[in-house]
C-alpha cells in the first residue's frame, strides 16, 4: 500500500520495535513500515527465530540500502527477560517510538475440562503476560519524551469468545482491556494507544494451533478467502501515520467471508 509523502515523513528517523517479527503479521508489518518511510526508518525485529530475523533484515537491507534494522531473539513468553532486553538496546535503537506488540499464539481447541495446562501457561504468558510486561518496560521512556505510539494486535476473540476457544479469547480479551485502561492512563500525554483485532487472517497462526498439522491448519480456512497478514500490517502503519491528534483507537477487521467469531460463509460469493 502507498501511503504518500505524509506517512513518510511522520515516519522519518523512528524507531519501530515489533514483536513476533519472524513470519505473519509481524513480518508483514516490518515490510509495510520499511515501504512507507521508503527506507528511512530503524527497525527492531524481535522474535524466537533467529534464522527467519536474519533472513528478514537482509532482505530489508537489500531493498533499502538507507535502512537500519537490528534483529534480536526474544521469547515474550520468558517474561523474566524483557527488562533486559529492553535496557540492552543499543543506543541508536534504544529512542523506541512506536511498539507494535504483535506476538501471540493459541494452541488447542481443547474445551474447559480437557485443558492441558502447559498450554494454558503458554498462552497466557505469551499473549498477556509478555505483552503486559514489555509496554510496562518501555511506557516511562514513552512518558519522559510525551510521545510515542503503543499497537496492541488483538483478535476477535476478545470481543467474541466460541467453544474451544475459552483460553485463547480469554488472553485477547485481556489484552482488550489493558488496552482500554492504558489508553486512560496515558491520556494525559501524547502517547497513542491502539487496538487492532483481525478476524481471519491466513498466518502460521492456525499451523500452530493445531500442534503442526498442516492439513487441520488448511481445513479453518477451507472454502473461504481470509485476510492476509499484509491487509493487519496495513491497518497498523496507517493508524500510526495519522496526524499526532487522531487516534484510531479500535480497528476490526474482517474477510468479506467474516460476520463475527464463528459468523463465516463458506463457498463461492461470486464475481
């Protein structure tokens, strides 16, 4: 997408940290940040893959020559670590202004009763914990500077929760809101806070759920045409390209397959 001269120029010298960047959304996002600042940006691509982050840079280096990227293993989940990691940036990306908080998994559609517990664990120290503590890492450099954009990728699962989805909603419905109280505390300054929740997106995000099993994964979106994680990054960078006084706050997206939670047509919807 060619967001124009403005986006560019909103976007000029900052530094973007995005988490999960090693393939989806994430990915995506990296991509769609670089094209709109048409190189002239630093990026921050935090992930658990280091091989796909190194590929990732190059290829963004090789696109954009003037480009800065550094790439740094990261398991949100590993809470412990964040602190450190955050303090460990070096200086000429440690001026964050702008976090894309994207990393996130569901595992299972197992129901209430049959749940394992260490998957339990994960969500939720991935897709809460993780997220809760490295906005806390970071809001004080936000505060000392009064700027600074904080994108919290949710699903609609936080605002729909479906039978086998009892954790996995539950984690994006917490993330709902601490993102609604986060935009209340922070009122006071010009930090941005937003939200975006996409419906079906077609990622590796299914892959995992279902514990590696391509075909499952295929079978969620079979008959339909799902969002691709581009059409997410999209929405993400516009939202923090607007002018510093709008804040997009909320931003629900769906395939035109897509009505609400489990609300899909399946089949041919015509030319």
């Amino acid at each position: 997408m060619s967001f124009g001269p403005k986006a560019a120029q909103r976007l000029a010298n900052k530094v973007v940290l995005i988490t999960g960047a090693s393939s989806g959304i994430g990915e995506a996002t990296a991509r769609e940040f670089a094209s709109a600042a048409n190189g002239n940006i630093s990026l921050i691509l935090a992930a658990r893959r280091e091989d796909k982050l190194t590929t990732l840079k190059a290829d963004l280096i090789q696109q954009y020559p003037e480009i800065k990227v550094l790439s740094r293993v990261l398991d949100v989940s590993k809470t412990s670590s964040i602190l450190s990691f955050v303090k460990g940036l070096p200086e000429d990306f440690a001026d964050v202004s702008v976090l894309v908080n994207n990393a996130g998994k569901a595992l299972g559609r197992s129901e209430v009763g049959q749940l394992k517990a260490e998957d339990v664990s994960e969500m939720l120290d991935t897709n809460v914990l993780g997220l809760i503590t490295l906005t806390n890492a970071l809001l004080p450099h936000f505060r000392a500077k009064n700027r600074g954009d904080i994108v919290n990728v949710g699903s609609i699962a936080g605002r729909e929760a479906y039978p086998g989805g009892s954790i996995y909603c539950a984690s994006k419905a917490a993330i709902r809101a601490f993102t609604g109280a986060l935009r209340k505390e922070t009122i006071n300054s010009r930090i941005r806070v937003l939200e975006v929740d996409p419906g079906a997106v077609l990622t590796e995000f299914s892959v995992v759920r279902n514990y590696g099993d391509k075909a499952a994964a295929d079978k969620v979106y079979e008959d339909t045409e799902p969002l691709g994680p581009e059409d997410i990054a999209e929405a993400i960078v516009f939202g923090v390209t607007r002018n510093l006084k709008v804040v997009i706050a909320e931003t629900l997206i769906f395939p035109t397959h897509q009505a609400g939670a489990g609300v899909l047509h399946r089949g041919s919807l015509g030319q």
